[in-house]
C-alpha cells in the first residue's frame, strides 16, 4: 500500500469517525439538528454553551446599536402601536419582543431570534390596513417562534460540512475533472439549502395566518398584501422576477394563492378587524412619501401612489408627491403633468402648504405671475414660519 | 518534500512569526507636559467565532463572554506597566442625551477606523489628498470623550478571533496528509486606536493580523493585548 492510499484511508476514517460520532461532536459549542427544533417557548434563552447562544449573543450587539441608530422613527404613538399588534399576534410571547420601527423606505421586517423586531417604514407605508401589517408580522412571528434562523445556521453547517469533505475525498481520489465534480457539489448544496429556507417561509406564512386570524383580523388580508407587492413590483419596466431555483422566498403568486384559499376557507371575521393604522402613522406619512420618492423608482413609487390614491386616505399629501414624483423626473411634460397634481392636492383633503408653493413656482416658471403670487401668499398664510419666508416674499414684492 | 508542501508550511510560518502587526502614528511619543498621560480606555470590541468544518464562522458565546473580560482586564495591566494613568470609562445612563452623544463619537470611530484601514492599510487605495501623510480625525466631537472621562487620550480596541472547531482540526490534519493542503485554520484581527482628545486627531493605529493567538482564556489573550500596544507612542 502506498504513502497516499494510507493518508486517503485515513483521511477518510477520521471524517467517517467525526460523523459517527454525530456532528454535534465536531463542533466545541453544544449544538442539535436543524431539521426537528421544538418551538421556542415564551421566555425561551438558549444555554451559553450551546451554538444558539451565539446567534443571540451577536444579535444583542445588532440590538444596542438599532436602539441609539439615527434612523430608529422615536414617535412614541407609531412604537406602541406597533407593540400592540405584535402583542394581539403573539400573546404570551409578548414580553420576549421589543419593537424598532426604522426609516427605511423598502418593505420589511424581521423578529430576531432574541426578540428584536425591526419594521422599515417602507412596511408601514405600502400596507392598505392594519391587518395587513399584522399578516406580516404574523408572518415574522412563525419564524421566531419556530426558531429558523438557528435550523438555518445547523443546516448550512451540516451541508458545508458535507460538500467540503466531499471535495477534499474527490481531490484525493485523483478524480479527473475533479473541480467540476466540486462545482456541481456546491450548486446542488446551495439549491439545497435555498429550498430550506423557502421552506420555512411557507411555515411562516401558515404560522403568521393562523395567529393573525386568530387575532381577529382579516385573513383575506394576508394574501392581499402579495398582490399588492405584486401590482406594484409589475409597473416596474425593470425585469426583477425572482427565478425559482435561487430565490430564499416561495415566488408572491405561490404565497398570495395560498394565502387566499386558507381565507377563503376560513371566512370573514364575525366582528370587524382593529384598523388604526392611517390615522398612527399619519405624523410620519409625509416624510415615509418624501423618501418614497427619494428611491427614485419612479413606475413603482407611481404605482404605489395610486394605489394609496384609491385607499382615499389624506389623498391631498399623495397627490402632492405624485406631483414631486413628476417634477423630480423632469421629463418632456413633466412640469405640466406635476402642476395637474399639485393643483389636485391642493383641493384635496391632506395636503401639505408645500403643494401651495410648488403650483405658485410651476406657475411663476411658466410667466403666469399673477395667479403664481396668489399660491405663494396662500402657502404664506398656510404656513407662518416658512423657512424659506424670506425668499417667497422677493416673489411677491413688485405685485 | 514535495513543494506544495514547502509552500504550505511557508504560508503557516508567515501566518506564525512576530511580524503580525502595523502601525502607523503621527508622533512616537505622548503629550507628557502636564504629567502622567490620563488615557479613556473605552471597553473593548471583541467577538469570538468557531470555524466550523465547513468553514462557517459561528459566533460563540461563551468564548466571547470570556475574551471580553479578559481583553479588558490585560488592556489595564498593559497601560499600567506603561507608566500612564488609566481612566475607566463610566458609561451615562443610557436615556440621558450625553449617552446618544458618546454613542455616536464610538460609531464615528469604527468609521473612521474601517476607513483607515481600507484606505491607509492598503496603499493602492491612499487617497492623492493625503499625500501618504498618516493624517485622520475623529473631528473635535471626539471633545465629548475627555469631558465623560477627565482624560489626555482615548483608547479604542476591536478583536475578533476564530478558532477551529474539533472537526476542522481533524479535517485540516487530514486534508494536508491526504492531497498535501492545509485548510486555513482560525484567524486573530483586530485594532488599537488612540485619539487625542483635544484635536481629535488618531495619533496611532496598530492592526493586528495572524493566524495564531489565543483569546479564550487570561494568560494568552495578555500576550495578544501586549502585542496589539507593543508599538504604542511612550
């Protein structure tokens, strides 16, 4: 026998041994399978020894420094609001969650397994209802409460493990073509791992309807904020489809599907649902538009728009973003288009002074002088203590 | 032997040797006018990792309970055998706004020192404005620090370390017997910063890179913060 068949037998011995030993005896942490975790019960903390513990030890530092982050939204009001769906959804897990609510325009949210709960204004902006939110945070509630990111962790670690032994024993066994057989190796663990975790997206959403529904809001809700999503994802010129094979999450046709028949199955609910949204996040709602419009998405956030347009919600503020949407854009006829908006807002219920001033400057642009003065002192007397006062009054003077 | 062998054992011995730190400061002495500096020592980062067969990190929670103990304590054996004063740093009550305050001087730091390093460390990234001059601040927010602590200097550290778990140890031995590859095994990084108060200016910054090193228990992890201050301004 020679030198290299001794070392590969030993090589493989040694790993087989490893593995025998049951995987948890390769690793100093105390860990466990991935694929048969018991619920986290409330007041659940995982032991300092165990592999879990280091998950929620760095989470800890992600949640001191979410606490002081400049774009944590402090408004007393929105936070207790939030506080309070997570606690009609999650009842006795309730004291084990503490809610952030942060300015960032995309839509998401995440529960941390050390109960952390991170909700982007951008949630708080596309859902119609409050039961929509709760459909999300419902959904976010299973993956807590099913502890997945711990069954993530172990089950990439167990497939890591397995695709690098695998590779080096090709490697050894003089395989020709051995780092194509590698490649392959890592693409299939990858696929793997993927369907994993839609796998546990589809839990969540099962998990997140039951407790919302239970909770006495709208199931019908759950599957209408995906179709919302959806609506808007397709005014998007860009194509962004995600591809079956790579996705981390079921595609929103699967979920919205799915969602729907459990609704349908279940029924409305005999007493109507909470819905206080629109009016709590009202003091941010011009500010979550403005950054809205920052993105700079402009089919989407046109989309989006309209959508909240036809929600009949404070309409004024919306069209007078819309207006900005067109302006910002500048292109042939925006001017014009943007005008036909601010001029709407400024009919409308909820607009702000700003859409006063913006159809005084379009209109002062285009050398309508007189009709721009008559906006720029009603956007005057709107708002006293304009912080560009100074300047909108060299524009009247000379009247 | 075979030479990627040779080359193995070279990179492990580069990984090894004495040579793991750099530095770069404005001046090679402290502001010793009014006497003994009085130098913040503000608590340090440390995060520990498993490395896993695989090649995971996973964070370890006991092993970083540990180390963050053990890294502070060796910071003040250290500064005290460098005949400076050593100012703890008390934290304000964490609603108060000087809290918000301090908070944002230590974000600022970590900025400034990943930018350091992405942009002083590697010199195809320096900056033409700098003129190769080791030249950053913390800006004179840094102020904020001298008035928490009645102190000359503040010192930053930051560490992380990752150790091989038993199954990589068994992998790694048998992969390099096996096909003659070492696997890499666990890496020590890390900083020390030190800010003059006054100006706000990093007179000194030291990193900290090696394959060896032991944070886990008091005495090694003493023998990585002598390091990591070994070429500290006097």
């Amino acid at each position: 026998m020679s030198r290299a068949d001794l070392s590969r037998r030993a090589f493989t011995a040694g790993l087989c041994g490893c593995g025998l030993m049951g995987l948890g005896a390769c690793t100093a942490h105390q860990t466990g399978s991935a694929y048969d975790l018991a619920d986290a019960t409330p007041g659940y903390r995982p032991d300092p020894k165990t592999d879990e513990a280091g998950i929620w030890q760095s989470l800890d530092k992600v949640e001191a420094e979410m606490r002081t982050a400049g774009n944590r939204v402090r408004d007393k009001a929105i936070n207790d609001y939030m506080t309070d769906i997570l606690c009609r959804l999650a009842s006795s897990y309730c004291p084990d969650l503490r809610t952030y609510v942060l300015r960032i325009p995309s839509f998401n949210a995440g529960m941390y397994p050390n109960g952390m709960t991170a909700i982007n204004t951008g949630l708080l902006l596309r859902a119609r209802s409050e039961s929509q939110v709760a459909a999300v945070l419902g959904h976010e509630f299973g993956h807590f409460r099913r502890r997945h990111s711990l069954a993530r962790m172990r089950d990439m670690r167990v497939k890591s493990d397995i695709v690098t032994v695998l590779s080096v024993g090709v490697a050894a066994a003089g395989v020709p073509g051995a780092g194509g057989i590698n490649n392959s190796l890592m693409l299939g663990a990858n696929a793997t791992v993927l369907a994993f975790s839609r796998e546990h997206e589809r839990e969540a959403d099962s998990i997140g309807f039951e407790v919302m529904a239970a909770a006495g809001y709208d199931p019908f809700e759950a599957g209408a904020i995906w179709k919302r999503l959806m609506d808007i994802e397709e005014a998007s010129e860009e194509d962004n489809r995600p591809d079956v094979f790579t996705s981390t999450h079921p595609l929103p046709e699967e979920r919205e599907e799915t969602l729907r028949k459990k609704a349908e199955a279940l029924g409305r609910p005999a007493l109507a649902a909470p819905n206080r949204l629109h009016e709590i996040i009202a003091p941010i709602r011009g500010l979550m538009l403005a950054d809205e419009v920052n993105l700079g998405t402009f089919k989407r956030s046109e989309k989006l728009f309209d959508l909240l347009i036809a929600d009949g919600f404070n309409i004024g503020e919306v069209l007078y973003h819309k207006g900005e949407l067109y302006r910002r854009r500048n292109r042939e006829g925006d001017e014009a288009l943007a005008l036909g908006f601010y001029h709407q807002a400024v009919e409308a219920r909820g607009a702000p002074p700003e859409a006063l001033r913006q159809v005084g400057m379009v209109r002062w642009r285009r050398g309508d002088r007189e009709a721009a003065r008559e906006y720029l002192r009603r956007y005057l007397n709107a708002k006293p203590d304009a912080f560009d006062r100074d300047m909108i009054q060299s524009y009247l003077k000379g009247a | 032997m075979e030479p990627w062998r040779i080359v193995a054992v070279a990179l492990l011995g580069v990984l090894l040797c004495g040579c793991a730190t750099e530095s770069y400061f404005t001046s090679d002495s402290l502001n010793r006018a009014q006497g003994k500096p009085r130098i913040l020592v503000l608590p340090a980062d440390v995060q520990l990792y498993e490395l896993s067969l695989g090649g995971m990190l996973e964070p370890n929670a006991e092993w970083t309970q540990s180390a963050r103990s053990s890294v502070n304590q060796a910071l003040t054996a250290q500064l005290a055998k460098m005949n400076v004063s050593f100012v703890a740093y008390a934290p304000p009550p964490e609603d108060s706004p000087e809290f918000l305050e301090v908070d944002q001087v230590q974000r600022l730091n970590r900025a400034v020192g990943s930018t350091i390093q992405a942009f002083h460390f590697s010199k195809p990234n320096r900056l033409p404005s700098k003129h190769d001059r080791f030249d950053w601040s913390l800006g004179p927010s840094a102020a904020i620090l001298r008035r928490a602590g009645e102190a000359d200097y503040a010192l930053f550290v930051v560490m992380s370390d990752s150790y091989s778990s038993p199954g990589r140890q068994v992998f790694r031995v048998l992969t390099a017997a096996a096909i003659g590859y070492l696997p890499p095994g666990g890496v020590q990084q890390g900083y020390a910063s030190l800010v003059d108060l006054k100006t706000g200016e990093v007179v000194w910054f030291n990193r900290l890179q090696r394959g060896g090193g032991e944070l886990r228990s008091a005495e090694p992890a003493a023998e990585t913060v002598a390091q990591l201050l070994d070429k500290m301004p006097k």
